[in-house]
C-alpha cells in the first residue's frame, strides 16, 4: 500500500505525529499547493482538517480512478476517518487502520457497506492486476446481489469475454536492487521509477523487491520498498550465488556473484531477466520475470 502524506495546519502537528506513528509517512504542512505535490509523489493522501477544504484543494486534480492517490480525511479531534478518494485503491485499508487509534472508519464504498468484496479488493488478494478495467463497474454492482464465481483458467487459451467479466493478471515482476553504501531513500525511489518506465511496465505488475543479505542492514533500499508498499526480501547468499548472473559485478570483491541480477532471478517464476543491470547513480536494477 505504501506510505502517505500526512497533510495539517501547523496547529494540529501533533496530531499528525500520532498518526504517523501508526501509519509512517511524511508530515507536510498546509500549503495553497500541497494537495498538487502530494497526488505526484504519494499514492496514498491523510488530511487532517474540514472534509469540505480536502475536496476544494483535491477537486481541480483529479483525473482518474486508476491514477489519482487515495484520500483520507481525518478531522482534528481524531474522531473519524473518511476515505473521500479512491476507496477501493487504498483509502478504506487506510482509514481501517486507523482503527487502533480510535479514529472510526467511515466506510462509503457500496460493496463494503453491504458486507461484500469489490472486485478491486479480490484483485489485491489474489496478487492480481485487472486488465479491462471497465469492466469492474458492471461487476461490482453484481457483487451487491451475488456471489460471483472465480474461474483460474490456465492456458494456452484464447479466451472471449464479455464487458461484466473481469480479467485478472497475476502479478510476476522482481524488482532486484544494488546500491553503494549510503544510499538514500529518494535516489533508490527514483531508480525503480526509471527502470520500470524505461522498461515499460507497471509498477502494480511487481510481487516483491529484492537484494542480498549484505544489504539488510542499508535504510535507503529498505525505505524505498516501503514508499511502494512492496514486501522487500533479502537473498541469502549462497542462493545468489546459485543464480547465473550475465553481468559482470563489482560484487566479486565480497564473494558474490552479483546483487541486484541474481537477487531478482532467485525470486522470479520464469527465471528470464527483463531488464539487465542498469546503474543510476549509486543505484543498480534489474527485473526479472
């Protein structure tokens, strides 16, 4: 799910630190264009203030359900949390866990309300993505009236379907990750960004991130898996040393055959290589499939 902007007037910071002990993130004061650099560079969106001053600042950006971040309005006296945006892309996980704060989640999302699963929540489950997602708004008003069934067809298969069926695609990417000593959060964020767009792919598309055991302990790359909210998984290192890695590593040095190539092979199904090591800066990527 990843980490939010916490956005507050100065007067209630305090606040914003309580809820940031829950959900981490970064606190950003109130600003005329805090909500614009916060849909850029945050998925996930909490507001502490007037539900009616969240929807002012955020009416002018949004754009589309699959691309705008999840809003969440917390009023100042922690009461409750209101997921106003993208409820079904994270807002309702969100403002549930702010639960254990006492803040009580007002859910407004149709399927939840009437104790069903959207079809957005099941994706998320299955460690899918949707591929027609038009799809899910005939869907979802289905799922208010019935149970829907869940078919896993494998192939090869050509499959013909009509506009109420979802298609769901198994997410399948390794992000594999080196970095020198050091590195921090921001330049470890920006290399997987470049290297999923230059590889044209899909953030969503990505099961874990990945590196060596030796880079257990390096905060950037730690932090970084978790502004994606992605599980991060150090390799131990006789398995990466297992791993044929084609290009050559400075990583020899330390005994191991490389980092972010045979990081991303180990985890990956089909053991085929994407998107070769590629530095960027003080930041190498590779992505397996």
């Amino acid at each position: 799910m990843g980490e939010p902007a916490i956005i507050t007037f100065p007067r209630n910071i305090e606040l914003a630190k309580k809820i940031r002990d829950v959900t981490a993130g970064d606190i950003l004061t109130y600003s005329d264009d805090v909500f614009k650099l916060a849909f850029k560079e945050y998925r996930l969106i909490i507001a502490i203030m007037a539900a009616g001053i969240a929807v002012r600042n955020i009416a002018p950006l949004i754009s589309d359900k699959w691309k705008d971040p999840a809003v969440v309005v917390v009023d100042s006296g922690l009461n409750f949390a209101i997921p106003i945006l993208g409820g079904h892309h994270g807002g309702n996980e969100l403002a549930k866990k702010l639960d254990i704060m006492g803040i009580f989640p007002v859910i407004t999302t149709a399927t939840e309300v009437m104790g069903k699963e959207s079809v957005e929540g099941i994706a998320a489950c299955l460690g899918c993505r949707i591929i027609n997602r038009d799809s899910t708004k005939k869907l979802n008003m289905e799922l208010l009236d019935s149970d829907v069934e869940i078919l896993e067809i494998k192939g090869p298969k050509i499959v013909i379907v009509g506009d109420d069926v979802s298609v769901l695609k198994k997410n399948g990417l390794v992000v594999g990750i080196g970095a020198n000593r050091g590195v921090s959060k921001e330049e470890v964020v920006e290399a997987i960004k470049t290297a999923i767009s230059e590889s044209n792919l899909r953030i969503e598309d990505v099961n874990y991130f990945a590196s060596a055991m030796i880079k257990e302990n390096e905060p950037g790359i730690i932090d970084a898996a978790a502004v994606f909210g992605k599980e991060l998984i150090f390799v131990p290192h006789e398995i990466i040393n297992s791993m044929e890695a084609p290009t050559p590593s400075k990583a020899k040095s330390i005994g191991l055959k490389g980092v972010c190539e045979p990081a991303a092979l180990a985890l990956s199904e089909k053991k085929k290589l994407l998107l070769k090591k590629r530095i960027y800066g003080n930041v190498t990527i590779a992505i397996a499939r």
